[in-house]
C-alpha cells in the first residue's frame, strides 16, 4: 500500500473511532443496534474501496455511497 493510501486508510480508521455512530464507542452507546442503512458502514466501505481501487478512485466511491445515504434510500449489501 502507497503513502497516500496509507494516509486516506488512516484518516477514515480516525474517524470511525472517534465519531463514527456505526464504529466509535460513544456511537455503540447511542445506537446499540448501529446506525447505518446499509452492510457495510459507510466509512467501512470507504475504507475497502480506498485499499482496492485506489485513494482517488476509492474516494469517489465512498462520497457516492454517502450521498447515496439517506432517509429514502432502502439500505442493504453494498460491496465495493
């Protein structure tokens, strides 16, 4: 794995242990049964697609599956 890969890797690793509903302690005490409509997380996801495709291949995957995020989306399995 490349510099950048290591470092984008490492800042979604940040966030999902500090802020992350779905990943971060405060967030297992406040949605017990996770947060995210879909498997896996959003961050979770980021992170696969950042270390298959590429930081800025795997980048725009993670944002499109953010935006792909909301209240009218029906959630589910979602390889990257």
């Amino acid at each position: 794995m490349q510099l950048p890969q290591r470092l984008a890797v490492g800042v979604i690793s940040l966030y999902q242990r500090c802020i992350s509903p779905d990943h971060s302690r405060v967030g297992r005490w406040v949605f017990p049964n996770g947060y995210c409509r879909y498997f896996p997380s959003c961050s979770a996801y980021a992170r696969q697609a950042v270390t298959r495709y590429g930081v800025v291949r795997g980048a725009l995957r993670g944002v499109w599956r953010v935006l792909r995020c909301n209240p009218w989306s029906h959630g589910g399995v979602d390889e990257p």
